[in-house]
C-alpha cells in the first residue's frame, strides 16, 4: 500500500510493506522534494539483503 501527495510547498509518501510489518514516511515542506523517489530509495535500502 502506497500514498503520494502534495499541496501548496510541501510533498510527502508514505509506503507500507505489510509483510514485513514496515513503513517508510517521507515528509517535506519543500516543493521541489520528490518524496515518492526519496521514499522508494530509502525502502530499497532497507530491504534489500
């Protein structure tokens, strides 16, 4: 399960890995962030063995 979304100056991402009972949150308050690849970099640093 996955949410991205943005409003006026900020983005952020929020990716839940159920089997693994994990969640990776990204929150900016900058616009020009991409939280969605932040996100998924981080989740493939995590989980990868």
């Amino acid at each position: 399960m996955s949410a991205f979304g943005t409003s006026k100056g900020a983005q952020n991402a929020f990716i839940r890995f159920p089997g693994r009972k994990a969640v990776v949150i990204v929150l900016s308050n900058r616009a020009t962030m991409n939280a969605q690849e932040l996100a998924e970099r981080l989740a493939a640093r995590l989980f990868t063995k």
